[in-house]
C-alpha cells in the first residue's frame, strides 16, 4: 500500500535528516550554556509556521499522535511510512555530519556505570511522559473545548496556529534542556538520538568507542515508556473527568428536579387559594 500523502512521507525525511544535521552543530554550544536545544527549536517554529505545516519529526512523536491523540488523520500505513522515513532520514543525517565534520556524534561521552544507568532511564520515561501528556491535552483542548466556544473563529482559524506550534516547540525544546541533566547532548526521540550514534558508529567506530552499545537502549526505550506513561495518565484524566462530569450531571438534575417540585407546590397553593 501507498501512503496518502508522499509529500507528507518526504517532508519527514527531510527534516529528520536537516534535524539531525544542525542538532549534531548546536550541539557544540553545550559547552557555552545547557540551553541550545532552545536554538534548534527556533528553527521548528519558523518550519511549522510556514508552507509545511505539521512536522512530527521524531518516531516518537508520530506514535504519540496514533496511540496517544488518537488522530484520525493518521493511518495505520501512513505511520509506518512516516516511521521509516524519519529513521532513514536521521540516519542519513547523521552520516552526512560525521562525513563533513570528521568525527562522531557523541551523546553520553562518559557512558554511565551499568549498575547508574536506571537513573538515565527514568529520566528519560519521566519526561517523555510528562511531554507527550501535557501536549495532548494541550491539542485536545484545542480541537474541542475551544473551538466550541469560539465557534465562528475557529472555522476561520488554520489547524495549525501560531500559538499551538510554539507551544508545542518550546515545550519540547524546555525538556529536551531537562534532558541534559542526565543524558548530556540527547534531545529525545529515537531518530534524532539513536541515529546519530548509529551514523558515527558506521563511520567512526573507533572513535565512538562502546557508547552506542552501552546507551542505545536508554533512546530506544525509555520515549516508549514515556508514551505508555502518558497513555495510562491520559487514560485516568479520562476516567476522572467522566466520572466528575457524571456527578455535576446527577447534581444538576437532582437540582432541576427539586425547583420543579417547588414550583408545582406553588401553582397548587395558587389554585387552592
């Protein structure tokens, strides 16, 4: 099967591929403030602001929107394109950096004790969790609440906003900076992070040395249990709010009931008098 869009499929090559380009040369900032992920973010906003729309990016960010968003937009072989061409394109992103710059892409220079290495983990979940639940309420609210008050508004106003694009920007950028507490150099999401090693091990296995064997599966795993982490909240946010929705309706209703009674009490004391 075709995907629907290749356009669409394209687009998510390319800025997997640019990602992981300019990711690898910001990186060199690191060492002047913990902030420049903030740098490449301004980036995101000025691609998602233009022409090309919504860019997931990273495969994380595509699985969130299929199983987490639930978006109806996104098929099942559209993700799998997607999905494929973000990891090619990170891939060939990263081989192009160690080919032009000479060196590899280090993430974690001092790998962690194997017996430490939890602690990368659980950072790596917890905020990839915190991220991906925040954000789809984030596009829930904005899909629904939203534009049922602002109706007239919304049918005027692109899906893709100003507003939504950097708060989505700026709320990654704020935990790819969370990242670096722990997991110096990492940005999040498997493409941008386990490609560039896997690009500078291809190429530069000496100098990359055992990093990549020693962390690839803290990139791998730990955004999938963050995506299972904000499932389950999102899942519980759900339930609660079904659950305090169906108590205010019963109240309401005991309410209506209540000043119905009075009032008919009142129409009989009229007709009695």
């Amino acid at each position: 099967m075709k995907p629907s869009s290749p356009f669409q499929i394209y687009k998510e090559f390319f800025f997997a591929l640019a990602a992981v380009f300019m990711i690898g040369t910001m990186q060199g900032l690191a060492e002047e403030t913990i902030l420049w992920p903030f740098a490449f973010m301004i980036f995101m906003v000025i691609v998602y602001s233009g022409k090309y729309g919504r860019v997931d990016l990273t495969m994380t960010n595509t699985l969130a929107r299929f199983f987490i968003e639930q978006d109806e937009s996104l098929l099942m072989v559209d993700m799998l394109y997607t999905l494929l061409a973000q990891f090619v394109g990170g891939l060939l992103g990263s081989i192009i950096y160690v080919v032009v710059v000479d060196a590899p892409t280090m993430i974690l220079v001092s790998a962690p004790a194997s017996d430490e290495r939890w602690r990368n983990l659980l950072c790596f979940a917890f905020f990839h969790g915190v991220y991906y639940q925040v954000i789809a309420a984030y596009k829930k609210s904005g899909t629904g609440e939203r534009q049922a008050l602002l109706a007239p508004k919304a049918k005027s106003e692109p899906e893709d906003s100003l507003e939504r694009n950097l708060g989505t920007a700026f709320a990654y950028a704020s935990i790819a900076v969370a990242f670096q507490a722990f997991t110096p150099g990492a940005m999040g999401g498997i493409n941008l992070d386990l490609c560039r090693q896997l690009g500078s091990k291809m190429l530069k296995s000496d100098l990359s040395g055992t990093n990549m064997a020693d962390t690839w599966w803290i990139f791998t795993f730990g955004p999938i249990i963050g995506l299972l982490q904000a499932k389950l909240f999102v899942i519980i946010e759900a339930y609660l709010e079904s659950g305090a929705g169906g108590k205010a309706d019963g109240a309401d209703a005991k309410t209506s009931n209540a000043e119905s009674a009075v009032a008919a009490v009142e129409i009989q004391d009229q007709k009695d008098s």
